[in-house]
C-alpha cells in the first residue's frame, strides 16, 4: 500500500517561510571585487569598495590615453598581479593597499609595489582609513611605517587617504560631520610632518557631502582622486575645481579597479617629484 501523505497546511508554509527567513545571509558577488560578505573580515577592504552599493555605474569615459594617464589600484584580493601585462595595455601609474586601521597591512604588498615599479610605471601606496578604531595621526604613523612613506625619486607617488564608506558598519564610522573633518584633518597633518608630501584624498562626493558635511578645507593643499563608475568626473566635493585622479571603473582589463589621471604622464611625473 502506497504511503498516505497529508497535503500541506497553512501551518507548514508558514514553518517554511520562518526557517528560509531565518537562514545565514550569503556572500554575494561584488563586481568591484571578491564575494563581499554581508559584514567582511577586517581588514579585507579596498579602494572603492563601497562605490557600486551607493553610487551605481553608469558607463565609462570617452578619454584618450595621451591626455589621461591610464592607471590601476589593487589590494590583496588580486594577489600576486601581472604588471608586465598591465604595462603592455598602457597603464603608466599604480596605487598599491599598504594598510589599513592599525591592524592590517597587505601580504601582497611588496610583490605590488615594487613589481609595478620594477616594469617601469611610477608607484604609490594608499591608507584605507577606519576612524572608529584609531584617531586620525595615529593611522598616519601607522601607514608610513608600513609602507606609506615617499622619496623624490620620480617614481614614488605622495601616500593616498582612501577614505569612503565603512565596510564593517556605519557608513561614516560613527562620527559627527565635525568629528570626521577633524579625524581627516590630524591624518593629514601628521602625514605631511612625517613625509614633507600633503597626502592625496580619495572619496566619493556622496560620500564626503554625507560624513563631513562637504566640508571644503582641504582642496587648496591635498589632490583629489575621485571614485565614480560613469563616462563623467560629475560634481566633485566642495573645495576643489578640478580632480588630479578618477578611478573610474571596478571592471577593468587585468586587475579591474582602473583609473584616469587629469594629464599625461608627464603630469604624474610632476605630482611624484612635488
């Protein structure tokens, strides 16, 4: 005699629904990067992490090489990167991840930093800032003794302030306007003391308009790398009428994070001699 089963009741579909609710949340794909979890490892971010989530994409620029010096950053999800092959699709300039807060710096960071020196491209490191962990001169400190420091060689680039969307919980880290813009202000000042280089600033313009109140002190001191995934820079933050740099896509040939500097390669050449 076959097995009698009863129909599903109401009860069941309700039990079903409660336990799918109630399920782990996944990883999910991140076009910018590796599968993100919903709250990631520390130490696991990276330049423009959070730039798809909050700001989308809508195209790419119609630039030409000659007048904007294509240029990449990475971190350590792309591990060990093939700057031959980099070099040889034109890219002139790199930004490598050094650390972040005061607990993380980049296994790959030399194979990075000085792999993409050695082929020739002119080379820089960037900080991703976390100031809910530490004040804003003691991560300076903490950048340029992991690799964050700078030689006028011609081929070094000033240290860069990755400061954008937190990764690991509130967007502005749980900081006022003013608490963030003085957080900023003590990185860059300790960063300036110990390098003699006004670092660069890299944000999103939502960004910085919603966690410092586009606050417009710095843009007569420090260059402005601008993340935004379109064919246009669009409007930058308050005090600067123009950008040095524009990381413009998380999808590009070899590594994805791709970038534009404002100006040929003599322009780059410039910003690392200061």
């Amino acid at each position: 005699m076959p097995e009698h089963r009863p129909a599903p009741t109401l009860l069941t579909g309700l039990l079903v629904l409660l336990f799918a609710a109630l399920a782990p949340i996944p990883a999910h794909a991140n076009a910018s990067g590796p599968a993100v979890p919903a709250v990631p490892a520390r130490g696991s971010a990276y330049m423009g992490m959070g730039v798809l989530a909050h700001d989308g994409r809508s195209g790419t620029p119609k630039t030409d090489l000659a007048t904007q010096a294509e240029g990449v950053d990475v971190a350590s999800y792309q591990g060990d990167v093939s700057w031959s092959t980099l070099l040889g699709s034109g890219v002139r300039w790199a930004y490598s991840k050094a650390s972040e807060g005061t607990y993380y710096t980049n296994p790959y960071f030399a194979q990075q930093y000085n792999g993409s020196y050695d082929v020739g491209m002119i080379r820089g490191a960037y900080h991703f800032a976390t100031p809910d962990t530490a004040g804003g001169a003691t991560q300076a400190d903490y950048f340029v003794d992991h690799g964050g420091g700078w030689s006028k060689d011609g081929r070094t680039l000033p240290g860069v302030l990755d400061i954008e969307w937190n990764p690991y919980g509130a967007s502005c880290y749980g900081k006022s306007k003013s608490g963030m813009v003085t957080w900023i202000t003590d990185f860059l000042n300790r960063y300036k003391a110990r390098t003699g280089r006004a670092a660069v600033i890299y944000t999103a313009t939502s960004w910085w308009t919603d966690c410092t109140g586009n606050y417009s002190g710095f843009g007569s001191t420090n260059p402005l790398w601008i993340a935004r995934y379109a064919s246009e820079v669009g409007t930058l933050p308050a005090g600067w009428s123009t950008h040095t740099m524009w990381q413009y896509t998380s999808t590009g040939p070899t590594v994805g994070d791709h970038d534009k500097f404002n100006g040929a390669v003599d322009r780059v050449v410039a910003l690392a001699n200061g």
